[in-house]
C-alpha cells in the first residue's frame, strides 16, 4: 500500500457536491435533474471576478465590444484584465492586508504574482482605486449585527432617494437575510479552511443595506488584521497598505539566503541627514512609556512636582530610600549659546557618557548593581567598577552578568561612592546613553533628565512595548557580534556601552529616520513613482513615473500625504467619494490633477467607524476608542451601512475601464480590545505601587485568556475586489 495523501479542502468540497447530486438523483425527476447538473456543472468553473459593465468611458470605443448571447449582453474581448478565483488556488490561510497591497503592486509595479487568485493580461490593468472603510465587519453579512433599515425618511434617517437606490428595492425594516460568512472562533487558534476561503455573494441572501454589493464583487473575502497575537496588539491597516518593504537585488537575496541573524542594513541609498545629538533625548511622555523614574527638573509647577514627590514616596523612590537626583535645577540649563558651537558638531556642546550595568540577584528576589562602565564620546573608559551590594547575593547570574564571586571578593566600592562620583560627573550638559536605560538606572537609584535609550531611537519592527535586543541591533546596524559570552560567562559591559555609543553615532550621521522602518521600507507612492507608465519602456532622466493621490478626512498632507502626487482634504463621505473620482479622472481643466488622472488612488470613509465609536487617535498601535460614543440603534446603523454601500457603489460606476477596485474594512470590532488593553495598562501601573488588595483592577489568568480571544476578534476584517 502507498502513502496516504492528505486531500485538499477542494477536493473534499467536491466529493459532497458530488454525494448530494446523487441523493438529488433519486429524488428528482427528469427535467430538475437535468436542470441541476447544469447549475451544477457551471459552479466547478473557475468564477471571474471581473465586473460586468459596458462602460464607455474616457474614450472606450463600442467596437471593442462583441455583442453575444440571449438578449444581446455585451461580453468583454478575451484579452480584457480579470481577476479569477478557483478552489484550487493556493490559500492555506486567511488573507492579509499585505496581501492586497501586493496584488495592487503585481498589476501596477514589479511585484510578484500571487498565489491566491489570478489575474487574467494583469498588465491591462490601467489604474487601481483602494478604499479603507472601518467599521464594515462579517457580522453584517452573517446576521449577528442586526441591520434593520429605517421605516420612515424623517427623524435624521436617510430615505430611499437619498440612498440613491435602484428602482424596485425597497426599504425593509424586518431583514432576516444573511450568508454564511465563515466565523472565526475566538477561542480556537487555529483555523480551519472554512474560515479563511472567500464567500460569494448573493443579493437575495444579503440584509436590503448590503444588497447592492453583489451588483458589484461577487465574493467576500476574510481578510487578517495585522497584529501580534502573542502581545494582543493589532498594528495599524492604514500603515502596512501604504508602506511596502524595499524589493531586494538578486545578489542581495543569494548573499541573505541560509544567513542566521538579522540580516545587516547596507544604506547604500540612504541620504544622510546629519542630526546633533540633543535630538534624540527622550521626551517626558517617553520616559513615562518606558518606566523611567523622572527626574524634578521635568516638573516646572509645583503641583506636578508635588504630585511626583507623593507617587516617588509611595514606591520608595526618594532619597531617604537611596536615591540620587542629578544637579539640573531646570531643564534650560542644558542649552549652549549658538556661538560656543562648533559648526557641524554632533554634539553640539553636550557631553555624552554612554553606560551599561551588570546586576546580581539578591535577598529578597531584587536586583542589585554589582558592575558599572561608562564610556564618553571618544569610546575611551571613564569609569569600569565593581560594586559590593548592600544585601546578601543569592545569584551571580553568572551566565548574563559575568559577575562571580571571586571576582567581588575583596571589592569595598558601594553603591553611595557610585552616586558620589555620578553626582559630580554628570552636570546639566551631561547626555546618558544606553540599552534600556531604565533598568540601569533603576539599579543605580539615579535620576537625570537627559538620556538616550537605543531601544527607542531603534524601535522593534513590530513596534512597542517590543524593544530589540542590543545584540541583534549591533549585528544590523553595526555589523558586529557582541555578547559572545551570553548564557556562559556573561557580557562585558564596557563592550555593550560602546555598542550603544556607536548606535547613537550612526544615528546622528544617518538622520532620524535611520533604524526605522524607513531602513527596509518605502510608501507605496515612492514604489510606483520609480514605475513608468505601461507603455513607456524605462524612465528617461527626469521624467516622472507612476502617479498616486490620499483622498482622506482632515489634512492628509501632514502624514502619508506628502508622499502621494496629491492630496485631498475631505470633511464627509460623500467629499470622500467626488475626491476618488476627481483623483482618477482629473480635473477637466486640469487646475490640480492633470486630464486622464493618477495612476493609484488611495481613499478613507470614516462616517461608519466614527458612528460606532471605533475611531481611534493613530497615535500608538495600542487602540484608544472614544468611550462617549454609545452603540447605534440597528436602524440608525442599517442607514448608515445603507449610505455607505451608495458610497461604494458610486466609485465603482465612475471607474473607467481596466481599473482595479479594492475594499477593505481594516480590522474588526476592536472595542473589547481596547477596553482589555486600557484595563491592563492600569493595573501594571498599579501592581508597581501598590499591594494587592489595594488595587483598583486584578489581572489574572482569566483576564488574560480574554484579552487574547479579543485580539483575535479584532484581526478579523474583510475585503472586497473586483476589476472594471
């Protein structure tokens, strides 16, 4: 006997359609048999997802048309661009946003075809509209968010002629139709095919508001949130739409191929931005995100000085607790008349230490300083001691700190002379620089207002509360193995200061933007400007490649709009939608967008998440909802999804010909989220201060399980494409 395969889900779909027909067989007579083995046989078809329509616009002569079949439809020529769906495509997990941001590159730029769907003569395809919708979700199609379109017009409810809707629909208030939308279980971590295969769409099974979407896309597809499950973070659509990674040479990939490590960055094409140093001390707000005590020059009212004196009490914090504050009175005391600078200087007047420590478990499970080294801006040593602790050592924590016994045996420096000679080392031009600087410091019990933590200026590439390690950024950015000693003999600190010291330097010679994602990554506008035109060949010196606009609520110049050829401010939907259509036709008499429009149109509505109360400030991937906005009613809901649909509609109709139309809703209902993630941020802040049964909030296994299954839910968004 041979192996057993494992059959596809295809496969297993097709052996039910086939049982079922053979049970139909004994049931039916004659002429319905006849008539479902037809239907039958038209459903193992691969389905275009090409939209019907015999739009002439911009130009579109009637002769390319073919008139055939019953009632004179219009067929497209065979050589027309189509997307094409088939269960035997390639798809072994739920889309990704990334996943329709490549699709859009294949057919505009130079990225690889994908694997899930095909996409017939891709290089017909002339333009590409995508539209971020939040606040759309599966639960609409499947019947678990009611949808209850509006019985009267008045009252603020949209009617029937302001929702533009076909003649014949009429406004439903009971909607019972749904369809079977694949639901992911929360509480199961993985997937079964059922949950990630794209649904078609059907109008008679559709609640009215939805209806019109299967005039036009044919299927819903699941479609993942990026996230990190693991930290229950969901990262922004917005951002892994609109950024895409940096294509890689050939050489470059043979050189990465088998390479263990995080691959080291050339900045071949880097511009350098010389920035002195002081630009990169952290902020108060980031100080307080990454658990460092503040140092008072930072509070200028007493009130807030006070307030910090009470909180540093309550944790033990103060000098009557061995804590040492630098000399900065305030924080002006750090500026350098313009005139006692060197022109050019990275410092700029300042002096840099760059520091690490070595701690050792002691009485009572905490940590305490055993090793300090301090290097300046040279990279010679100004300070490498050992310290006794003042408590018992329980564990050397020989394996990471290199510290062992023999090695303090007849050590008398503590951790008083430490402070003693930081006190008057440091001064109000003084900048410390680390690796998670914080821990040191905390072993140290010292404050100073102006540090430079590596972990922050090189935030982890799948954002905070990660932080890489300095290892893997010495090995990238530095190309440089440190650490050689990590789980065996322990590190050499003197070696790691230096690490983060040149860190800083590369830092300031590259520019802010260095270690960023800007490093490996590019808009998508900067991506197709370096395309040229289909048809073009090569772009000659000068001449500009492929065209795109941001049409978004507010100012959208101020973000990712600066990097688009244009920009257009919106304050409603419905700007939003005339903003597509004036970026993809062009403005007839050319004022802003030349005749014949951009080449790739990126647009937001925002009136649906904002009237669920999904919308958030972008500020950190950590979701903050507007808690004063309460769940609609199903009728002020059902309206609203109504009016967006329209919305959809009316883009699609104004598309000319060989225009790829992509909808996405980002992620999930992210509320539950958000409210898990508000309460576990209140009880870390808590447990540090208080004891258990003082806190306001307990977070227990229970809570965290939950947080878990809602960050899943929220990853869960949907999408749609077609071509027209």
């Amino acid at each position: 006997m041979g192996k057993s395969k494992k059959r596809k889900h295809a496969e297993i779909t097709q052996d039910h359609n086939v049982d079922q027909q053979r049970q139909n067989l004994n049931n039916q007579g004659l002429a319905s048999t006849t008539a479902h083995l037809k239907a039958s046989s038209s459903t193992n078809h691969e389905i275009s997802e090409s939209h019907k329509q015999d739009s002439q616009t911009n130009g579109e002569k009637a002769e390319t048309w073919t008139v055939v079949g019953k009632g004179g439809k219009k067929r497209k020529p065979d050589n027309y661009p189509a997307l094409v769906y088939a269960e035997s495509h390639k798809q072994q997990s739920s889309l990704k946003v990334d996943d329709l941001q490549k699709l859009v590159l294949y057919c505009l730029a130079d990225d690889s075809a994908p694997q899930w769907i095909s996409i017939r003569h891709h290089f017909g395809i002339k333009k590409a509209v995508v539209l971020f919708i939040p606040g759309l979700e599966t639960g609409m199609f499947d019947g678990s968010v009611a949808l209850n379109a509006p019985e009267k017009s008045g009252h603020g409810e949209k009617s029937r002629e302001e929702l533009d809707l076909p003649a014949g629909e009429t406004l439903s208030h009971n909607v019972s139709s749904s369809i079977s939308v694949p639901k992911a279980n929360p509480s199961q971590k993985f997937a079964s095919p059922d949950d990630y295969l794209p649904v078609r769409l059907a109008a008679n099974e559709l609640p009215q508001p939805l209806k019109p979407l299967a005039e036009c896309f044919e299927h819903l597809w699941p479609v993942k949130a990026p996230g990190d499950e693991r930290q229950s973070r969901v990262f922004s659509p917005l951002h892994v739409m609109l950024n895409s990674k940096l294509p890689k040479s050939q050489e470059q990939k043979k050189a990465e191929k088998g390479m263990r490590g995080p691959k080291a960055v050339s900045g071949e094409k880097w511009q350098n931005n010389r920035t002195p140093i002081a630009k990169f001390t952290c902020s108060k707000e980031e100080l307080q995100d990454n658990d460092f005590v503040l140092h008072p020059a930072w509070f200028e009212d007493a009130k807030g000085r006070a307030t910090e004196v009470k909180r540093r009490e309550d944790a033990k914090q103060t000098t009557e607790h061995g804590w040492m504050d630098t000399q900065v009175e305030n924080l002006d005391l750090a500026s350098i008349p313009a005139q006692h600078i060197e022109q050019g200087s990275l410092t700029a007047g300042r002096t840099p230490f760059a520091m690490d420590c070595e701690m050792c478990k002691v009485e009572g499970d905490t940590m305490a300083l055993t090793r300090i080294s301090l290097v300046n801006w040279d990279g010679n040593v100004v300070m490498d001691e050992l310290v006794k602790p003042e408590k018992p050592i329980t564990d050397y924590l020989t394996r990471f700190s290199g510290i062992t016994a023999e090695k303090l045996e007849s050590v008398t420096t503590d951790l008083a002379t430490i402070q003693k000679s930081l006190h008057h080392l440091l001064t109000p031009q003084s900048i410390l620089i680390g690796h998670s600087l914080n821990s040191d410091l905390e072993a140290l019990k010292l404050t100073h207002p102006f540090v430079i933590d590596t972990s922050i200026i090189y935030p982890h590439p799948r954002g905070p509360p990660l932080k890489s390690s300095l290892k893997w950024l010495a090995q990238k950015y530095l190309c440089r193995e440190i650490q050689k000693g990590h789980g065996t003999h322990g590190h050499d600190s003197v070696e790691d200061a230096r690490a983060c010291l040149d860190l800083v330097k590369m830092k300031c010679e590259k520019g802010p933007d260095w270690g960023t994602s800007a490093v490996d990554t590019e808009t998508i506008f900067k991506r197709l400007a370096r395309t040229p035109p289909t048809g073009t060949g090569s772009l000659a010196n000068g001449a500009q490649g492929k065209t795109g606009a941001i049409i978004d609520h507010g100012s959208p110049e101020k973000n990712f709009g600066h990097m688009a050829t244009f920009s257009l401010g919106c304050n409603t939907d419905a700007e939003v939608v005339e903003g597509v259509k004036r970026a993809v036709l062009g403005d007839p008499d050319g004022a802003l967008i030349p005749g014949g429009g951009v080449h790739f149109t990126w647009a937001r509505m925002r009136e649906l998440e904002t009237l669920r109360g999904w919308k958030n400030n972008h500020r950190y991937d950590n979701i903050q909802m507007d808690d004063d906005v309460s769940d609609p009613s199903p009728s002020a809901l059902a309206a609203k999804v109504a009016e967006t649909v329209t919305h959809i509609r009316h883009v699609h109709a104004s598309l000319p010909p060989c225009t790829l139309l992509v909808v996405y809703s980002g992620t999930g209902d992210p509320r539950e989220l958000a409210r898990l993630q508000q309460m576990q941020r209140t009880f870390k802040k808590e447990y540090k201060i208080k004891k258990w049964d003082q806190l306001s909030v307990k977070w227990t296994d229970a809570e965290e399980q939950a947080l878990k299954r809602a960050c899943r839910k929220a990853r869960q968004g949907l999408g749609f494409i077609t071509t027209t």
